[in-house]
C-alpha cells in the first residue's frame, strides 16, 4: 500500500549531478566555481558566535536583503531571500499556479522544473527553443493561449550557455499574462562589456521575477542561499505567505552578506573564469568540436560528426579516467557534454583526453 498523492506516485525525481566522496576527481559536472570562496566569506564563518546558533535567525533575513537591496539599487522588499535558488523555484509554483494548473517553459532547460510541476501535479507547457537557443517569437502568445500563470526561462541558458537580450526578456515579460521568472543562476559570468542588467526590468513591470544565487558565481553551492527580485507588490506573498520563516539559516545569512559585500573577490574568479571559458571554446574548436557561444561557466560542447563513440561512451569514458562532465539523454542533447570550466590545469587535462578518446576508435 501506498500513501503518497497520485501525482507524486506518477512522477519520477530530479537526477542531480554526480557529487564523488572521492576528492581525486576532476568534477567539472555541476557548474561550481572552481575557485574558493572569498577570504572574507572564510573570516565572516570562523567569526559566527555560538549565541548566533542558539537563537532563531532574522525570518526574513533582514541584513541580507539589505545588502543585495543595495548592490541592485532597489528597496529591501523588492528582495526575498531563498534556501538556495531552487527554493525560489518551488515557491514561484506554490504561489502563482493554482495545483494542477499548467506551468510554461522553452526546452530544452533547466531539468529541475518540471520536476517540481509535477510535485504542484501541474502540465508543462513546452515550446522548442530556435537553432540559436532562443525562445521563438510567439512563446508569450503560446503561454498566454495555455492559460499559463507561470514561466520559466533561463538565461543565460542551460545547458547552452548563450544569453538572450533585456530586449527580448523585456518583450516577452510586456506579452506574457502572468509571472515571467527569469532565472540568472549565471549571470554573474556575462561578459559586463555586455551590461547585461534585468533589474530595471523587475521595476518597469510587475510581473517579473530574477532568481540569483550564490552557489554559482560566489562558490558557495554547498551553502545553499539565494534571493529573487522583483516588484514589492509580486514578492508580498512569497514574503509573507508561502516562503518558510527559517528557510534561510544564521549561518547562510552571515556568510550571504559577507559574499556580497566581498562581491570584488568573487569577481576576479569570474574574469577567471571567462578567460577560460574562451580558452576551452578555442581547444574544443580545434578538436572539432562545435560550441554554442556561452556566456556562462560552462560549454555546450557537440561532438565532431562523424566521431564513432557516442557522447554517452565518451562521458563514460571521460569518468574511468577521473573526469566529471554531464551527459544528459534527451532531444538535441544526445551528441553533446555540457562542461563546466574549471581551473587551467583542469580544462587541458580534460581537453587532452577528450583529444585521445576522438582519435582513438572505440573499443567495443
Ligand atoms: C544552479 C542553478 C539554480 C539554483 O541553484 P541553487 O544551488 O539552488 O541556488 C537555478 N537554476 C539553474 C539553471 C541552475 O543551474
């Protein structure tokens, strides 16, 4: 017998990157930095004070948003502040879609939302991206047409890494009857020649929503802490309604401002990793491969055509030898390992045996 809801006995879990025990792996498969936290984010945690855990944190995490209110130049309560960003995923669903009504993205993405439609028990509204990774110009008229409340979009996208103009965010969010999340899980590595910035977006319109999170640009994956901003008036009942009072703890909201307010230092991993990120595109290139152009921490790389072995052997292949990419099994993808950049030495031993496992005919 068993006691779960039907929608939860239907559906199946959310597959996450392999984390290894093993610190002999070169884990380039789950988009972390691959350079250190900040050393203020290092003096912030070993100056936490034991009354600091023996009480409740701030329920709102009050300094928190206060500092990331700042750094935006919006008000504190155009910020609420997540257990990681994927809470702010789920509390999107819980407070914009009714249970079972449907939520929209453009495919392919970000693996964990339908995931979490399907816990609301809510149809997915899939509309194919362009050749060049973008939505196509009627995805707001598809939702809207769906009855879709709620959307997701990814930008810069995953897996491919390429990033869509305000312009067109800006296009879609004025189209779209309901809330248009964006979800900058990478934005911190755009190139800011670029001046890539949705946050004016979030007070033109009341219908926006960014998810930023520090697991990413500020290498702090491992302490789960996020924010989302948008108009006051839309957050209100995430604030006050849905989100949980304690989802963020003392310690995440200690070491969340002290990352904000050393926002300098992560910066200089990312010009890091940008550098490499070009580097790798240039090496995979030469190696046949083709990339789309990324504007994140990671490369969308597509296998040479004619290679024998598929990217599933090559993936395995690649893990025998200690080297974490991802391989996802699902359209458009299939001939294709999404890499995240890592540090030098990283990436050119990873190039180097992606060069060995082209050259070499498979063995099987
Ligand atoms: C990493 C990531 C997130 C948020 O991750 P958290 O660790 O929960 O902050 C959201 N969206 C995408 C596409 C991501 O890759």
């Amino acid at each position: 017998m068993t006691h779960e809801r039907e929608a939860i006995r239907r559906m199946t879990g959310y597959t996450p990157g392999e984390q290894p025990e093993r610190d002999d792996i070169i884990k380039l498969n789950t988009n972390e930095n691959p350079y250190p936290p900040a050393d203020g984010v290092l003096h912030a945690l070993a100056g936490i004070r034991p009354e600091q855990l023996r009480r409740y944190p701030s329920p709102t995490s009050a300094s928190l948003r206060r500092v990331a209110a700042a750094m935006h130049g919006v008000e504190p309560d155009a910020i609420v502040a997540t257990n990681g960003g994927d809470e702010l995923l789920r509390l999107a669903i819980s407070t914009f879609v009714e249970p079972g009504a449907p939520i929209g993205i453009a495919e392919p993405s970000y693996s964990l939302y339908p995931v979490l439609a399907a816990v609301n028990g809510s149809a997915v509204i899939r509309v194919p991206l362009d050749e060049r990774w973008h939505p196509p110009e009627d995805f707001a008229a598809t939702m809207n047409r769906a009855g879709v409340n709620l959307a997701f979009l990814v930008n810069p996208h995953a897996p491919s890494g390429t990033l869509l103009g305000a312009d067109r965010i800006e296009a879609i969010a004025r189209d779209l009857d309901g809330v248009l999340l964006v979800d900058e899980a990478y934005v911190d590595f755009v190139d800011p020649a670029l001046e890539h910035d949705l946050v004016p977006l979030t007070r033109a319109l009341d219908n926006v929503i960014i998810l930023r999170t520090l697991s990413k640009g500020y290498s702090l994956a491992g302490l789960r802490l996020g924010y989302g901003i948008g108009a006051p008036e839309l957050l209100r009942p995430i604030a006050t309604c849905t989100r949980d009072s304690y989802s963020v703890d003392a310690i995440a909201e200690t070491l969340g401002v002290a990352a904000l307010e050393h926002r300098h230092e992560a910066a200089v991993t990312w010009a890091a990793v940008r550098d490499e990120r070009e580097r790798l595109t240039d090496e995979l290139i030469r190696l046949g491969c083709d990339i789309a152009p990324s504007q994140s921490n990671f490369l969308l790389a597509t296998l040479p055509v004619g290679t024998t072995a598929s990217a599933r052997d090559i993936h395995e292949r690649l893990r025998e030898r200690g080297l974490y990419v991802r391989y996802f099994d699902q359209e458009r993808l299939r001939d294709s390992l999404r890499i995240t950049v890592g540090t030098p030495p990283q990436n050119s031993l990873l190039t180097a045996a992606i060069d060995r496992l082209l050259a070499s005919p498979p063995t099987t």
